[in-house]
C-alpha cells in the first residue's frame, strides 16, 4: 500500500505546478513568433545592417547585466506569483504597440529606434520573470521532483520550438513580420491569466528586507562565485550564450550570402529551428535516463560538446557553396539547408539534456530561501554575455565577412564544454543535497 501511495504522488497531481507549466505552455509557443518576426522586422521592413541587428539583440539583453543582480533580491521579498502576472501583462501590452503601429502605418516612421525601446522594456520585464519562474518551482514541487518538473517545462519549450517557427515563418509570410507579434501579446496575455489562478501560501521571510539590497547582493554572488561547481557551470553557459548569440545575429545575412531570397528569409529560419527542435524533445526524453546512466556531472559535460559540435555544419557548409566543387558535384543550396538542419538537431539534444541537469542541480544544492538571488546572479552572468554576443557577431560580420564571423563564433561556442570539464562537476555521480 506504500508503495503505491508514494507512486501516485507525481506533478500530474500536483494542480500549482500543472498551471505553471500551462502557462509557460502557452508563452513558449507565442514567443516563437517574437523570436522570428522581431529581428526579421528590422532586417526586412527596415532594412537593418549587421551591426544594427547586432544592437537590436543587445538593448533587448542589457537589461540582465544592468539590472539583473538588484532583481533576484527584489523577487526574494515580494511574492513571485505577483510578479510574474504582472510582468507578462506588461510585456504583452508593449508587443502589442508594433502591429499596431504596422497597421496605423507608423513603422517605418518610427524607425528602429522604436524596435530598440520596445525590445528594452520587454527584455526589462523578462528579466524579473525569468528570476521569479526558476525561483517559483522548488516552493512549488519537492526536492526529489526538481528533475521531473524541469523536464516537463522543457518538453513544452522543446515542443514549441519544434512546431512554433515553423508555423512563425508560415504566418509571417502572409501577415509580415510585425503583424505577427500580435501572437506573442496575446499568448502573453493568456499565460497571465493561467499564472494567476495558481493557489499557493507562499512563505515571504521578512527578515531579508531588513538587510541592505547591497548585502543581500553579495551573498547571491557569494552563493554562486563562492561553489565552483556554480562558478564553472555558469562560465560554460555564459560562454555558449555568447557564441551561440553571435550566430544568430549572423544568420539572416548568411542565409542571403549562400542563396536563400530575402523573401523566404522567415520560412527558411523556422524550418531549420523546427527540423533541427526534433532534438529538443529527443533531449528531454534522454536527459534523466543519460544522468542516470552516466552520471549527472558526465552528462552535464557530454551535452555541452555535442550542443557545440552541432553547430559546425553552418560553417563547413557556408564554406562549400562558395567553393567551386559545390557545383561540380551538382550540390544546391538544398544540400546546404539539410547540413545545417541535421546540426541543429544535434545541437538542440545537447543543449536540452545540458538544462535540464544543470538547472536541476542548482535548484536542488541552493537553500529556497537563496534561490531568487541565486537565480538573478546566474542569469547576470550567463544572459549578460548575450548583449555582448550580439554585438560581436555584428561586428565580427563587418569587419572580417560574414563566412569568417561564423568560423569565428562556430569554434569559440565548441569550446564552451571546458569550463565544466575542468571542474569539480565532473565527478558528481548524482545531485547533492542542499548547501543548507
């Protein structure tokens, strides 16, 4: 009879956490559209360059590194469901302003400078959602359900990439890109409405608000600088983001040098995030079962290579078609996309078996009480580097090209894995107990 108690009590009982993981359901699927139809505004309505996308991805980014560390203190003193109802609200009603101004006819007036404060003030909301969601989950799940619950808010992530850019690509052909981002407001809007019908005492320790913000800072950094399982774990995510970054910032200049038409721009990028997302939920199917095998600090490692090895058809590829052997061999720009696809693919499986364990084990060795500035300072310095890659990759593309920018970037994001190879998180067999 204990035994099928304890069977029974899963997260598919657990009514908090099922609308949580609704409501990021939700979201994950509208923000496919933003993901595609924002930069491909800039880069089709208004004609951007490569550093101009390069800055459009740092003023939407920049917020993690100027206000990142002063949010996780916030979040551990007021209550995160409050938080993150508000912060959707918000960050839907902002979307909302560019197909309005499509429709009204002001886009273009406006200019990017209206596309840079819009993906300002939203990047501004998502960081204290970000810190609040991974902060909300062990207060809602037990310790030993970290995994399973992370692996389920993956599967979501990972399905909405798989069928989200696909149909992003679809309806932004028909509707033009800034039209588009009238999705994402209102999945926005939904997902509010989702959060906010969660039932959940949440325990506020009102002790932390009499300490300054300053000291409450520094024990967050001194949370994740002072384990160097912590400190390794966000160089290796910090390096990635900022390599990974830089190629996306590239890509829709690339996908025109290689022969893709500027009108197919936005069907070609959702097909390969969403051929190539297959992985993902092959990575979430093999993420627990890999850590079991293996052991969770293997794992980490192991995903971290492959995701960077994923990425280097883009270059091998881009190098052929511009060499005189592509034609020879009767090779099109088809033979191209499907490399590239299949490098995806890859890269997405390392990448989702790499979050789940690593978000997991934070979430289990750090006290509940610490998770809101745990989670702020890791965020500080993994998404701090993705405003610097998007301007690196602009840059990179201009000075030296845009095949050599992506050389570039292709082999600084394959040697991300040496940070957690060269750290204690290799030997971890399975996922400590908390620090506390």
């Amino acid at each position: 009879m204990e035994t099928a108690t304890v069977q029974k009590e899963t997260l598919w009982r657990n009514h908090n956490f099922l609308k949580l993981w609704t409501s990021d359901t939700i979201s994950q699927f509208g923000s496919q559209f933003t993901g595609l139809a924002l930069p491909l505004t800039a880069f089709i309505i208004l004609h951007s360059n490569p550093t101009e996308q390069g800055f459009l991805i740092f003023v939407g980014t920049i917020p993690w590194l100027l206000f990142g560390l002063f949010v996780g203190v916030w979040v551990d003193r007021h209550r995160k469901q409050r938080i993150m109802v508000t912060s959707n609200i918000l960050r839907g009603s902002m979307l909302a302003l560019i197909p309005i101004a499509a429709v009204l006819g002001w886009i273009t007036r406006l200019g990017i400078l209206f596309l840079y404060a819009i993906s300002f003030f939203v990047g501004f909301l998502q960081v204290f959602f970000d810190v609040t969601y991974q902060s909300f989950l062990p207060s809602l799940v037990r310790r030993e359900q970290l995994v399973e619950g992370n692996t389920k808010l993956q599967a979501s992530a990972s399905t909405a990439q798989v069928a989200g850019p696909t149909i992003a690509g679809i309806v932004i052909g028909i509707l033009t890109a800034p039209i588009a981002i009238a999705i994402d407001a209102c999945s926005f809007f939904a997902s509010a409405i989702t959060l906010g019908r969660i039932k959940h005492d949440e325990f506020i320790d009102h002790k932390i608000s009499k300490h300054s913000v300053l000291a409450d800072i520094r024990e967050g950094l001194g949370v994740v600088l002072g384990d160097k399982r912590l400190r390794m774990i966000a160089g290796s995510t910090g390096t990635s983001n900022f390599f990974s970054t830089g190629l996306g910032t590239i890509l829709p200049f690339f996908l025109v040098s290689v022969g893709i038409s500027l009108p197919n721009i936005a069907l070609i990028e959702g097909l390969i995030f969403s051929v190539g997302s297959v992985g993902a939920l092959v990575g979430v199917a093999l993420a627990t079962r890999i850590a079991r095998r293996i052991g969770v600090g293997l794992s980490i490692i192991g995903s971290m290579i492959i995701g960077g090895l994923g990425a280097i058809p883009y270059y091998l590829s881009g190098s052929l078609t511009a060499s005189p052997l592509f034609a020879l061999f009767g090779l099109d720009v088809n033979w191209y996309l499907l490399t590239i696809m299949a490098g995806q693919f890859v890269s997405f499986v390392g990448v989702v078996v790499y979050n789940i364990n690593q978000v997991s084990l934070r979430q289990a060795i750090v006290p509940i009480r610490l998770q809101g500035r745990m989670n702020a300072t890791m965020r500080f310095l993994v998404w701090g580097t993705i405003p610097l890659g998007g301007l690196a990759g602009g840059l990179l593309a201009t000075l030296f090209g845009v095949r050599s920018a992506v050389g570039i970037v292709v082999l600084g994001g394959c040697l991300a894995f040496l940070w957690v190879l060269l750290s204690p998180v290799r030997s971890l067999k399975e996922i400590p107990e908390s620090m506390e």
